[in-house]
C-alpha cells in the first residue's frame, strides 16, 4: 500500500510539469489555427495608420535588439567580475542578494520604476531608450545568473595552465574561461530575450504609444510595438481576442526568429570546442 500510495505521488508530481508542457502546446497550436487565417503580406508591410503591422513589427524588433545590446555586455561583465575578481565579502553578498531580489520584482513594479526614473528623472521621456534601459532590469539577472554558471562550467585548469605560462589574469579569464563559456552565455541571453519577448508593463509607461507616424528617427523618440497593441485591442478597446491573433502569431515568429538565429550561432561555436564533445 504505502509503494502504491509513493508512486502515485510521484506520478502526480511528475504529471504536474508534464500538463503544463502539454497546455502550452495547445496554446500555440491555437495561437497558429487561428492567426494564420488573419495573416497577409499586405498586412505586415502596410502602415499602422492603414490598419498594417509594419511599425508595430520593427519598434518590436529595435526594442528587443537594443534591450540585448545593454544587458549583454553589462551582464556578462558583471558575471565574469562575480566569479573571476570578486573576493567573497559583504560587498559581494550584497550584490548577489540584489540580483536575486531583482530578478522577482513585477514587471509593472519595474516599469513604474523605469517610468519614474528614466523617463522623468533621465528626462527621457516616453522613448526607445527608456525603454531599453527598463527592459536591460528585466534581462540582467538572467544573463547575469547564467553567464556566472556557463564560466563556472569550464575547468579552473585552462585559466591556471594560461596563467602558469605567464599570461596576464584577464589574458587567461579571457580565453580560457569567457571564450569556452560562449554557448552557455548565448544561451542566457535567449532565456533574457524570452523573458522580455511579451512583456507589456515594462514597455507601457515607458517607450511605447498608441499610434505614430512612421519608425522613430532617434531612440529618443516613442515606438509601437506588438505587446502593446495586443493589450490595448483587447483590454482597453474591448476587441474579441479572435481579431487580434494574428497579432500574437507575428510576435510568437519573431521571438522564434530571435531564438532559432541564437541556436544557430551556439551550435556553429559549440562545435570548434573539442573539449565539449
């Protein structure tokens, strides 16, 4: 009784995860039915003051790269710092605690931050740079957190062997333990991306407008992006959730786009390291 009683439990907590695998392929199977009927090229290259996608499309995509362009660099330097430089005290304690607590702050919480500081404070205004800049809060632990463990996965003898030739320690940390650790940083920054790839609280207060006219010509100036409009057809305009899926299926494209072009570059490096075959 009690190893009939074991394996159920066990089968009930191995279930759980595989239901919601199992829920969130109907969603996307939904999400394809039913935006592909919606979907033209006219659609996606006309204007958003025609009714198209086209602004909505590429302010969705400069929000993305230039989010990634800020936390990656940041992160990644962060991480190496963390692993490589830090000396274990109260300094570092406090810096990995902070990350941690940033890393389950609300969406809405960060945006209200990044509205209240970048657009007012910075004086940035709603923009595409405050909007980079909330966003990169939203990306860095992640980027952070899994850059310290793709270093920490490489073997501490490479950077001794560079640095018992007489190398230099950033020499060494350089190429011995950053260059090897690129998959693994590749892959954090995809997990950053889907992290932000739907995020509409972070970009409401602080980069986004209804409708403008044409991309913006400066990252000083508001953008349209897909999240956005998603949330205003269906919440704000009380649209049927049926009009706008084409809407979600372009974003859903471009998060895939974003993450089949990050694969792609990790497997093609992953393969000139012998050492992780």
């Amino acid at each position: 009784m009690k190893r009939i009683t074991k394996e159920t439990v066990i089968f009930t907590i191995l279930g759980i995860p595989m239901v919601i695998c199992l829920a969130a392929f109907m969603l996307i199977v939904l999400i394809l039915s039913r935006g592909f009927g919606t979907l033209h090229w006219g659609l996606l290259t006309t204007s958003a003051l025609q009714g198209g996608l086209f602004e909505m499309i590429i302010g969705t995509v400069y929000l993305f790269l230039g989010a990634t362009a800020v936390a990656g660099p940041i992160g990644v330097l962060a991480a190496i710092y963390l692993t490589e430089y830090a000396q274990f005290g109260r300094l570092t304690r406090i810096i990995d605690q902070s990350i941690n607590n940033l890393a389950g702050v609300p969406s809405i919480v960060i945006g209200l931050f990044g509205y209240t500081f970048f657009c007012r404070q910075l004086g940035l205004g709603i923009s595409l740079a405050a909007g980079w800049l909330t966003l990169t809060l939203m990306m860095l632990p992640i980027v952070i957190r899994g850059t310290e463990e793709a270093i920490k996965m490489v073997p501490e003898s490479f950077k001794e062997a560079a640095l018992a030739l007489g190398t230099t320690k950033w020499k060494a940390v350089s190429s011995m333990k950053v260059s090897p650790a690129l998959p693994g940083i590749i892959t954090s920054v995809i997990l950053g991306v889907a992290r932000i790839a739907g995020e509409t609280a972070a970009i409401l207060f602080t980069a986004c407008v209804l409708v403008t006219r044409g991309l913006p010509k400066s990252p000083l100036e508001p953008v349209m992006a897909l999240a956005y409009n998603l949330f205003v057809k269906i919440v704000a305009l009380g649209e049927p959730p049926e009009k706008v899926f084409g809407i979600a299926l372009v974003l859903f494209f471009i998060v895939i786009l974003f993450t089949v072009t990050a694969i792609v570059l990790r497997f093609n490096y992953r393969r000139k390291q012998q050492w992780l075959r």
